[in-house]
C-alpha cells in the first residue's frame, strides 16, 4: 500500500514512521518544487509527481495549505482524503464560517470584513474587544490582531491599511472569556466509522500551542458528548475521511467551536504513547479504508498523556529520558524563532504522576523556552 503526502514536513515524517510497521508505504511531495521526496530523509525519489499519483492507492496532506493546482490536480486522481472541500475549509476562515453556520454548531460570534471602514460596525455588533484574523495563511499566532478598546481602532486601523481585503478579508470576532482552550481529535473512514480521541486541554503561549494533556482534567461525560456531536456533524456533513482535528474554547457547559484543522494536528502528538492507536496510524487507516484502531486510553501505565512542544530551541539534555514515560521527537530542522523542533510525550497513571513527571523533566529543559511547563506541571499535581 502506498501513501502520497503533500507536504514534506514533520507530520508527513511521523506518518511514514507510523505506517512502515502495518506495510505502508508513505511518500511525501515538497510543494514548494512538487518534488517527490522521502518523508524523513527528504531525499528526493525516482518518481514524477504525476507517477507518484498514479503509485498511490491515497493522496492526503499534512497543512492545509497546498497550492490550490496541486490540490485540484489530486482530486482528479479519485484518491484524496480528505477532499478538496474539506481542505480548502481549513485553509480559508471566512469558508470555515459558512461551515459551521451551515451545519448550526455554535462558534465564536463574528463578522466577515472586506473594507476597513467596516470595523466600526464591528466594534458596535461585537463590542470593542475583538479578535481579528487574516481568512487565509494565518496560523501559530501570525496574521492575528487584537483590539482591547475603541480607542485603538484608529491605529489598528492604520495597521491593516496595507492589506489587499478584498481578496483576503478579514474574520473579526468577539473576544470571549473563555475558560480554556481544548481540543478533539477524530478520524472517519469512507463507509462513515468513527473513532474520537479523548478531549485535550491545550495551553497556548504567544498564539503557538506549547502544551497539551490528554484526556483533558474536569471533562464530565455531558462535555465529551458534546464534543463527539460536534465531530460528528462535521465529518458527516463533509463526507470527511481522514483525521480531522475540532479546537475549541470552553466557556462554562458550552464548548464554542474556534478553528478546524483537516489533518493530523499538533494537539493529537500524544496519541503516539498515550493511545492504542495514534492520530497518524487511524490517518493512513482512515484513507486507505482499513478498520480504524482504538482511540481511548484504556488505564494503566498511558492513562494521562501529555505533549510538549520544543520551539525556537534546541538546547534540551537528552537525560530527560531517564525520566520514565518520557518518548523524545526530534524533527530534524534548523533552529528558527518559533520553529517547531520537536515534541516530548509523557505518559502517567494520573495526573498527580504527570504532575511530578513534568516537574522533573523541567530540570533538562531551559525554561525560558517552555513557559507553560512549571505553571502545568505545578496545576496537574493538584488534580485529583
């Protein structure tokens, strides 16, 4: 069985690793050259784009933002998954909107903004706390600005003059009071199976998600509900297949959704140790139609997960393997600001373990780089 992944970067990577036990084969396309190369080596291989299509018995992707020809090209192949529809909703905010009001699952009260003049209306509908966001290419923070009263609207205003909004229009919403932020990862097979990881509670740092714990503290059976019928009206409603990852904002025993994500996503790296079956093997599962694997922690040694990303950094002791539970994911990349480099996973029995584990980790770890880990660490021990 062979998988073709456009893109080439560390998610195509841990598909590959994923897929080589179960006898799938897994290519990935640099988009950037339509290259196709090896998905860890990124040595380039001996075939064409238009061979590797032909080779392969799937096409998907791990970003959401690939060339639209690219993307066109392969849904004409009959072999991508998830489609080009579902893809384009993660690429495009304003589409991603029409999504979620389309199939009545709630979200973050907003307006869709093509001329600065009318972020006045905004301020009047939303209130002057407002989150404003570029409907395309923005991701980790970038392309996202905040307005906290009125009285900044006029430089903000100045800020975004430059930007052409009429082709890329703006996603202006209403900055809520949340309680936290988390996450559902899921996957759906073309005959409709669907399998749905715990819910994760992530902590974000300067818009980049630095640290995510699986299953997520305090969730009640009514909450998890939720979260699986919002997955499944989305899925359903897309005809999805693949992994599809649902972040969002909890605000009391409502959960709000804040943005989709038609990929194997950053919040399910803990699945690689705290799950019978990753998010990245349920992936090539799910688009090769194989029977989906287990989701769910079932107790024991991997109970409570948790991942921790290395950004910008690459200056950790590589002792922290003697912590026990602890899994290392190097990437391979130059170090770059923001970049991300790597994850850790830990594994527990329970959140008081997690708690002491991350505590110990921290001491091979330059803080400085991980500002969520003391404060999580410290939470978690508390956590009955």
């Amino acid at each position: 069985m062979q998988v073709l992944v456009y893109g080439a970067g560390q998610l195509a990577q841990m598909m590959y690793l994923d897929g080589a036990p179960l006898g799938i084969n897994v290519m990935a396309v640099d988009v950037n050259n339509n290259a196709v190369v090896h998905p860890v080596s990124k040595a380039p291989l001996n075939y064409t784009l238009e061979q590797a299509i032909e080779l392969a018995d799937a096409l998907t992707v791990e970003f959401e933002h690939v060339p639209e020809a690219l993307l066109e090209q392969a849904e004409a192949s009959g072999k991508l998954h998830p489609g080009i529809d579902a893809i384009l909703v993660g690429a495009d905010r304003v589409r991603e909107k029409q999504l979620l009001s389309s199939l009545a699952i709630p979200n973050c009260p907003y307006q869709i903004v093509d001329d600065l003049a009318q972020l006045d209306s905004c301020v009047e509908n939303l209130g002057e706390r407002l989150i404003i966001k570029a409907s395309r290419d923005g991701y980790d923070g970038y392309g996202q600005w905040r307005l906290k009263a009125a009285s900044e609207l006029p430089a903000l205003k100045s800020q975004l003059a430059e930007l052409d909004l009429k082709a890329v229009p703006l996603v202006v919403e209403k900055m809520l009071n949340f309680d936290r932020e988390v996450s559902l990862i899921g996957a759906r097979s073309p005959g409709g199976e669907v399998v749905v990881y715990p819910l994760a509670e992530n902590l974000h740092h300067e818009g980049q998600l630095h640290v995510s714990v699986a299953p997520a503290s305090a969730s009640t059976a009514a909450l998890n509900e939720q979260a699986r019928d919002i997955f499944t009206k989305l899925v359903n409603g897309m005809d999805y297949v693949g992994v599809l990852a649902v972040e969002l904002f909890q605000c009391g025993d409502e959960l709000l959704v804040n943005e989709l994500a038609p990929r194997v996503h950053n919040s399910g790296h803990w699945s690689q140790a705290g799950s019978p079956t990753s998010q990245f093997e349920n992936h090539l599962r799910a688009v090769l139609d194989l029977p989906l694997g287990l989701a769910c922690n079932t107790g024991g040694e991997a109970a409570v997960s948790a991942m921790i990303n290395i950004i910008g950094c690459d200056d950790h002791q590589m002792a922290l393997l003697s912590v026990p539970g602890v899994h290392f994911h190097w990437y391979g990349k130059s170090v770059r600001q923001k970049r991300k480099m790597g994850h850790i996973n830990v594994t527990a029995s329970g959140y008081a373990e997690l708690g002491s584990k991350l505590q110990k980790l921290s001491e091979y770890l330059s803080l400085a780089h991980f500002p969520c880990l003391a404060d999580e660490a410290s939470r978690l021990t508390s956590v009955s």
